[in-house]
C-alpha cells in the first residue's frame, strides 16, 4: 500500500498573508462563556453549595483577531483569577499572555516569539493557582512557565532536556 504525503493547506488573501477573523469571534465567544460558567461553578464550589447545570447561553463577549497587543489571535486557554477580577489568555499566534477584565478591558500583555524566560512559542494552556501565580503551557519550548500575577516570570519547569513535547 502506497503511502500519501498530506499537504497543509492555509487559506490565504492578498499578497499571500494570512486571512484573520472568522474564528477568532466565535474562539472569543466559547471562551467568555466558559468563563462565567467557570467563575459561577467556583464560587458554588468555594461555598459548599453543589454545583447545577445551567444551559449556556451569550452571557458577554469581547475582543477581535489580530496580531497587535491585546488582540487574540488563536486563542488557546482561559483561566480566571482567584478573586475573579482577571480573565487571562493564552494566546497561540501572538506567542503572548494577555491578562483582561472580565468585561474584556486590555490590563496586561507579555511574551513574544522565542525561547527565552517569559518568551513563547505558541503557548497552548494556561491555569491560576490559589495565590494568583500563573503556570503557561508553552507547546512547540515543551515547558510550563510560571509567572507572578502582574506577568513577572519566576521559573521554567520542563524544556527540551527535560523530554516535554507540546
């Protein structure tokens, strides 16, 4: 059996750049309503009541595709801070972390392409433990990074020596 080499097709636009939008609205939309269904189920959580499944419906959206500061571009994981008052994302194509309201007001915005500390190479996952200190999946550096709630970097676990892949 004959085996076929699968090519990977990118739409494209003018001059050959990258088309942006679409997704990015939708991506924007899953991701708010996850959450307010997270920060609704943690608070349940946090108060000994059981949790209840409610339907999802819009409850808010912001942010639009691009590359510039604060824009979300293939957004990748969502986490909410402790008290609630910051929703951070990871932001795959912009190699960045952007820390927002809930309301989608830009707070902070760190990172960059490359492999050093607090630098990404499309950062996948993100989550907040319970004194706000951030833990980044950095996929294609095959690293979690942990920052400081403001985005100061405090260490590397993982890396390339250490065998961790995506």
């Amino acid at each position: 059996m004959a085996k076929r080499k699968l090519k990977k097709s990118k739409v494209k636009g003018k001059k050959g750049k990258k088309k942006k939008g679409g997704m990015g609205s939708l991506t924007v939309l899953i991701i708010a309503v996850a959450v307010i269904a997270g920060v609704i189920l943690f608070s349940k959580l946090k108060s000994g009541e059981p949790p209840k499944i409610i339907k999802a419906d819009r409850l808010a959206e912001w942010g639009n595709a691009g590359d510039k500061k604060g824009q979300l571009n293939s957004p990748r994981g969502i986490a909410v801070s402790p008290d609630g008052s910051a929703v951070y994302v990871a932001i795959m194509n912009n190699s960045a972390v952007g820390k927002f309201t809930p309301e989608g007001e830009l707070l902070a915005y760190w990172g960059g392409k490359g492999a050093g500390p607090g630098e990404f190479n499309e950062p996948s996952g993100i989550t907040v433990d319970r004194d706000g200190f951030l833990y980044v999946a950095d996929a294609w550096n095959g690293r979690i990074q942990k920052f400081d709630p403001k985005g100061k970097f405090v260490m590397e676990i993982g890396g390339a020596k250490a065998g961790f892949y995506s």
